[in-house]
C-alpha cells in the first residue's frame, strides 16, 4: 500500500543518525554525567559538546542552553520562569495564536492575578503591531510569540518584534516549529523553545536557550543540574539523539529550506489542480514557513477527510496534535477571522526534508479523489 506521511508538525520519524547515537549512549555512555570518574566526565563532555552545538545552531553566542523534557516544559520554564523572578503584578503579552502549552501558562498567570495582554493577529496570522505597542506602553515585561504558527505556518517577523519591544520586555519565542527550518538568530529573543521530536530526534527531549544575564525561577528542584534551572540527571541518550538530528539538518545546508519550500509548493500546486476551489488558510504559501500549509476543503469537515485520507495511507492533522482531540474548530484559525463553519474544513500539511515527491504526488491524487466522494455525499445531506 503507498504512504505519504503529511504531518510533520505532529512527530517526525527518527533520523538513522539519531537512534544510533541513543543506542550508543545506552550502550556505552550511560555514566551519570555528574559523576567525577572518567566515564562520567566523558559523558559529562558529550552533553557539554551538544550543548554548544545546539547554541551554534541558533546564533546563541553569549547564551546558554537548558536541557528539559521538551517543547512544553521549555515554554513553561520560559514563561513561569521569568514571571517568578519578577516583583509584583506584571503586565504581560502574547500573541492569540498559541501553542497551548503557552497559552495555558499565561492564563494560569492571569488565574495569579498578572495583567495578560492577548495580541491580536490579522487574516495572514501576524501580529496586530498596534495592540503590542499599546501592551508594551503600559508597562509589559514579557512579550511571548511563536516563531512559526503549528497550524498555518505563519512566521513571525523576529526581526519587528525585536525592534518594537526595543529592550523594554523580555522576548520569549517558540521556535518548535521553526528552528533549523526558518533563519534566527539569539540576538533578537531572549529565550527561545526547541524540541527534539520535530527534528526527527527523539521525544522527551528539548532544550530552552537562555541568554546571559536573563533570571529565571526554575520549575524543577532537587540537584541543581542544568545550571540550576532543571534539577535531575539529564537524559543523556534522548540529548544525543537530538544532538545528530540537529547535526544532520545542519549538514543539509543553508538551502535546505528552499528546497522544503519547493516541496510544499508543488504540493498545493498539486492539490489545486485536482481540487480548484481549495481554499488556504492563513499565508499565501510562498510567505508562509517551508513546510506548513492549511488548506479547506468546502464542503467537507476537515476530520472527516482526514479519516478518508488514512485509509489511503495519508496521515495529515486538523490542527495541533496537543488538542486535537480537545478542540472541535480551530482557535488559531477563528483568531485570523475565518468563520467557524469554514474552519471545520481545514486541514493542516506538514513536510519535512525527507518527504518525497512520490509522497507529495500520492497524497495529491488521493485528496482530490477523497473530495470529489465526500462532496457528492455532503451535498446529498
């Protein structure tokens, strides 16, 4: 049966290189890190050599790197994290389009009686400029923006925001769905998410990259590793498998997101010819990230052509995995302005470098031969 795995946003699969680098580390470095006999100190080293690596991937000179337990508990350490280190009531701002593990700290931080300031987004998915500057004006201490939108693959200016806020709030950014995908660099955030599953590493694993001098409240406490910031002994085989996973993205090279780009275009291309009243949701796709697209299919409710789609072995989502089964129409989307009844249509597309053409091609021919059933029975409602 052919296979066209189109929901990259959710998991990737592992790259080879990173479960051989996990079997390697339980095989034969799996010494505490903390220890002080050499096998320790060679793990201990290992975790320092990935640890720059991952600061090299990302601009982050001057910056150190934290290792957690993935993209939620960088977002939570991030977020709470500052919040704690902070006197008194704060005012605080994020955009209306939030993964949910940012989104649920600051409502819990509105709960604690902090002023948080949700920032609007146009029909593209960006940031209404006005209402963060209005935030920023009444005193906000913490700006909080994904990097790439999950759902539409919106991207965020970095470079605005960074010149907006002009050093009067920390900047806190999401980068899960666009590290090693969409161009950044530390020096315009102050602390920035990854997480390994999204890189085909493995799950469990991330990392929260802080700049110097930014104080944080750690979440975890007990031993003191990770700086301090997160107490426990570090998960030394899911770090190595990030580790080559973001090693071979880096040794794709600079262009590997143009060539993601071109994947994704030939694939909306694709669906357009076999569904011409496909609707994208959210950027034009040559603005968006190289690898995200939401598109609606009028008429036909985005589950249920996803379930159509599986049994032809294509895997696509409705939005974000984390509240999928949660959320019946998409709050992203209704953020942008899209009426409830065409967000029920939407279906997210996600790629990633080793999706083929012949996955591309497939999914295609499959979507347009799913839409023109499930319209005739739509319609017959």
């Amino acid at each position: 049966m052919a296979f066209a795995y189109l929901d990259n946003s959710a998991t990737t699969r592992p790259c080879e290189a990173a479960v051989a680098a996990m079997e390697r580390a339980l095989r034969e470095e799996w010494y505490n890190p903390s220890a002080v006999y050499k096998p320790s100190v060679e793990a201990f080293r290992s975790l320092r050599d990935a640890r720059q690596r991952l600061l090299d991937a990302v601009g982050g000179a001057g910056c150190d790197a934290v290792f957690t337990s993935g993209g939620t508990e960088s977002n939570n350490l991030a977020i709470l994290g500052a919040v704690g280190r902070m006197r008194g009531r704060q005012v605080l701002a994020v955009s209306a389009v939030e993964h949910p593990s940012v989104r649920e700290a600051f409502n819990l931080l509105a709960e604690q009686g902090h002023d948080v300031r949700v920032i609007g987004v146009d029909a593209a998915g960006q940031l209404k400029w006005d209402e963060l500057e209005a935030a920023l004006d009444d005193g906000a201490s913490l700006v909080s923006c994904m990097q790439v939108n999950n759902e539409t693959g919106a991207v965020l200016d970095a470079a605005r925001l960074h010149d907006t806020v002009n050093g009067r709030a920390l900047i806190h950014v999401d980068g899960v769905q666009g590290f090693l995908r969409v161009p950044f660099d530390m020096k315009l955030a102050d602390l920035y998410t990854v997480s390994s599953h999204k890189l085909h590493g493995p799950k469990g694993v991330g990392a929260l990259v802080v700049k110097k001098g930014v104080r944080l409240k750690p979440n975890h406490v007990g031993g003191g590793q990770e700086s301090g910031l997160r107490s426990g002994t570090e998960n030394t085989p899911g770090i190595a498998g990030m580790d080559a996973a973001i090693a071979e993205l880096v040794h794709m090279g600079s262009d590997m997101p143009e060539k993601l780009m071109a994947k994704k275009l030939r694939f909306v291309q694709a669906v357009r010819e076999v569904v011409p009243d496909v609707i994208v949701n959210g950027p034009d796709p040559a603005a968006g990230a190289p690898h995200i697209v939401n598109l609606g299919f009028p008429g036909v409710r985005g589950e249920v052509m996803l379930h159509a789609l599986e049994g032809d072995g294509v895997y696509v989502s409705t939005g974000s995995a984390c509240s999928s089964k949660k959320l019946k129409v998409s709050g992203v989307l209704t953020a942008m302005g899209i009426r409830p009844q065409v967000a029920e249509w939407a279906v997210r597309f996600s790629l990633s470098p080793h999706t083929t053409e012949e996955e591309i091609d497939y999914a295609a021919r499959r979507i347009g031969a799913q839409y023109d059933l499930l319209k005739r029975f739509q319609r017959r409602k």
